[in-house]
C-alpha cells in the first residue's frame, strides 16, 4: 500500500512538472515569415465564387506571439474572404488578437466572389492586402484576382419552382426532365441566344436546350463554360452548328470552339467530370467542325439520329465516362482526336452507321477495363440492330493490351478496318479471339493495318497525340479523300494515318 501511495505522489509530481499551464504571450514585432508574397487567385467568372487559396504564416522566434491583428485592408467590404487557423473572425475578415506560439505555424484559407464592376476596368484585376499588426510592425500579403465578365445562361426560377426541360423517357415511358431551359432569341442580357457572341465566354447552369425547329449556332473563336451539372442538349428537330476553324496558336486556340468547366483554375484544366455533356437527342442535328471539348462525363451523347452527325477537326478530352457514346446514331467523323477517357473513347452502341476516316483513339486511363473504341449492335435484351461501322486511316491505341471490342449478337454486323494502326490481344483466349468477327479483319494485318505497333505519340499525358518520328503511323495510310491534317497541314503521299501528319 505504501508503495502504491509514493506511486502515485510521483506520478502526480511529474504530470503537473510536463504540463505547461499557460503561455506569455508577446506582442509580435513584424517578423512574421510568410510562404507566399502574393497570392493569385487565378481567373474567375463574374460574381462566381473562387477555389480556396492557402497561405501559411510562421512564427521562426523563440518566443509565443500574440497578432494584434490579421485583417483585410478593404475591411469588411472587401471580396475576399479568409479563415485564420480554423477561425471566421468579425465577418471573415477582421481577426484579433491572434497568437502563434514559438516555431510554429498557422493556415490562411482564402477565397472570393467579385463582380467585374469591383474590378480596376483597365486590367479587371480586383486587389485588395492581408495586413498584419500596424503602425511600425505592418506586414502585408498581396491578394490578385482576375475577373472575367461572361454571358450567362440558367434556367428561371420563379417562386421557387425552377424551369424544367425534357432529357429523355423513363422505363415506362414517362418524361425525364431536368434543370434547363429553351434559348430565347430576345434574352434581355444575353440578345440572340441561338448565335453565341466570342466577346465574352458563356457559363451555362443547368441544361441549354436547342427545342424542335431552332438552329443554334457557335461561331469561331466562342467559348463555352457548363457548372458542375450542366449541359447543352438539342431536342428533336432541333440543330447544332459548331463553326469553328483552324488555330495557328496551338496554346490559345483562338479560332477554335472550346467546350469545357467552369473552373478556370490550372488545376482544373485535366479534371474529368466536371460537367454532364453535349446530348444530341432522337431526331436532331449537328455538324461540329473544330471544337475542343474538355472535362465532361460524356462528350457527344448521339440517340438515335435520323439525320447525319457530322464531325471534323474535334478533340475530345479527359471525359469520366465516354468520348462519344451513340446509342444507333449516324456518324460521319474526320480527324477526330479522342484522349483518356473513364469508359471508352468510342462507344457505338445498339447499331447504327458510322464512317470513321484519319481520326485518332487513344485510351490510356489508369483501369484495366478501359478501351479505345467499342461497338455493338444490341441494349441489355432489346432486339439487335444493324450496325456498319468502317474506320479508315485510324489510330486506335491505348495503354490496355486489347483497345477495341465489336460485340455482336445479330445478323447484320458489318465491320471494316482499312490501313489502320490497332492494339489488339492476339493470344489464345483473349477477347479479340474469342470475337472471330475482329480477329478475321486483323489478325493477318490485312487491307494495310498494323497490329500492335506504337504510334509514338508527342506526349499523351498532355494530349498531345502528334506523330513522332519512330511513329508506325507515318506513310502507312492511303488516300481517303481527306486532303489536310486537323491542323491544316496538306496530306501527301506516302499518306499518314490518324489525325495529324507527322511534321519533321
């Protein structure tokens, strides 16, 4: 017992000795370090609010500090919010008495929303400082924000009940509606919704929707921003025409149509999934000529198109899904590029008619189930339908040892490679020879394809799927009546295929 008593005083004793019951705090004397001088909040839309920015602030003394202040020098009217180490301060924007113990750290975490009106209208830069302390301790921190004014497209909410459009039929044959509404040709901020302007950028929430008998047209050079969500859908009898032309920037792209989120931030530039897609619903029309489309979960979603889908000069992108997804669509495309995709990059599916010439599908997302391109002629149990798929001059690649399946069920399946680059799995019992139909057209590399050789791409993880000079591609093709790249490049003899000319 007595030994459990002395136990337990010296246990006690070193306790209260370890703990520190409270710190002297002193008042900081502007030698704060911080990580950054400035910080950029990168490009943002009008009144849309930004990413959270990080700013880390160090205490190197040897002594516990007391802030006496961290605020914004705009005070509480500025645009700029913050939270100091878990803190919202007076508005998230006035912070007393702040303390940071001896070698130690804290976090800023910064955001804003700002009008382009808040902006300096000769750059459209929105400023404002993080001050620390005053008078002769005063530390700052630059904050630098670009403000992009945009057209903005969102469906009317009115008393609460927002307007509703029809996206497709349920199982039982009832309307599927979503968040969207029909262009207008006399909107009162945006005029003429059915010609996009390229003086500003579009952002559109919810879905955009082309109604039966309007023509939407998107000239060269337009840019088109969906939030997380949204799309662009042409209902029945409605058309899409995207008229872009060739860029002699390859960075700025400034002829072409691009597609994509609404996050401007670098970081966001390869994301998938950002947005939902470009549907092409039963009945409608499209010719698509030198658009990029980035970040979606599908890109082109194609059902059931009485009229051709023409598509020319187009790079798909980084969609968590599917590049294309065609449920019996009609598709002419020339020189597409289609790079990473979740899914497939092209997915034909319950049949239709498709011509593919000098076009470039290459799949190397991060899964063993991905693929290039897959095409059937069948839905889950429904009645199989034609399907005539012929590929031309193609480049169908990726980082799978098999990037193609034709998945066939009827009777009507017609299927032709011509002078094409294919990575197939020709071992015993792997999908290409467990599909005769495939393996019969390739395995022999007849009709000028090549099996299973590389075609040196410049650098997929950038999209950049140019020949290089080891490229098999080079000089294998023929003449399909294609007579430039998709970047203008003129097509000679001995003819490349895929959808660039390798240019020494």
């Amino acid at each position: 017992m007595r030994k459990l008593i002395i136990l337990f005083f010296v246990g006690l004793a070193i306790t209260v000795s370890s703990c520190r019951q409270d710190f002297v705090f002193e008042p900081s004397k502007g030698e704060l370090v911080f990580s950054k001088d400035t910080i950029y909040l990168d490009t943002v839309f009008t009144n849309i609010g930004s990413s959270t920015y990080t700013l880390k602030v160090y205490n190197r003394s040897d002594k516990d500090i007391k802030i006496p202040s961290i605020r914004l020098a705009k005070g509480v009217g500025s645009k700029y919010r913050m939270t100091v180490d878990g803190m919202v301060g007076f508005e998230n924007r006035v912070f007393r008495d702040v303390e940071l113990l001896a070698k130690d750290s804290m976090y800023i975490f910064i955001e804003t929303t700002a009008g382009i009106g808040d902006a300096n209208p000769d750059d459209f830069l929105y400023t404002d400082q993080i001050e620390f302390d005053s008078g002769d301790n005063l530390q700052k921190v630059e904050l630098v924000t670009l403000i992009q004014d945009a057209y903005f497209i969102f469906p009317n909410n009115t008393n609460g009940v927002i307007d509703q459009i029809p996206i497709g039929f349920g199982e039982n044959g009832e309307v599927l509606e979503t968040n969207g509404r029909n262009l207008s040709h006399n909107h009162p901020d945006n005029q003429d919704e059915y010609t996009f302007h390229t003086d500003k950028p579009y952002v559109v929430y919810g879905y955009a929707s082309v109604p039966n008998g309007e023509t939407l047209t998107i000239p060269q050079g337009a840019r088109v921003h969906f939030h997380d969500g949204s799309g662009l859908v042409v209902q029945q009898g409605g058309t899409l025409n995207i008229e872009g032309d060739i860029s002699t920037n390859q960075e700025t792209l400034e002829n072409e149509v691009i597609f994509e989120g609404d996050r401007l931030e670098p970081d966001f530039s390869d994301v998938p999934g950002q947005w939902q897609a470009v549907y092409l619903r039963q009945g409608s029309h499209a010719n698509i000529k030198n658009l990029t489309l980035k970040n979606a979960i599908v890109g082109l979603l194609i059902e059931d198109n009485a009229g051709l889908v023409r598509i020319e000069n187009t790079q798909i992108y980084d969609c968590s899904n599917y590049g294309i997804l065609s449920y019996n669509g009609n598709i002419e495309g020339k020189k597409v590029v289609i790079n990473s995709c979740g899914q497939y990059c092209v997915a034909a599916v319950y049949g239709g008619d498709y011509a593919f010439t000098n076009c470039t599908f290459n799949n190397n997302w991060s899964s063993s189930k991905q693929l290039a391109v897959y095409a059937s002629d069948y839905l889950g149990e429904e009645t199989p339908l034609a399907l005539n798929a012929a590929f031309t001059n193609c480049i169908i690649y990726g980082s799978n040892s098999n990037e193609i399946i034709l998945d066939k069920k009827g009777t009507t399946f017609n299927s032709s490679f011509q002078n094409c680059l294919v990575k197939i799995n020709v071992s015993s019992g792997s999908v290409a020879v467990a599909n005769p139909l495939l393996y019969d057209v390739l395995r022999l590399e007849q009709n000028g394809n090549k099996i299973n050789k590389s075609p040196d791409f410049v650098e997929i993880a950038k999209n950049n799927l140019r020949l290089d000079e080891d490229s098999f591609a080079i000089g294998m093709g023929i003449e399909a009546g294609v007579l430039f790249d998709i970047l203008g490049n003129p097509r000679v003899n001995p003819f490349d295929v895929g959808a660039y000319n390798f240019i020494p």
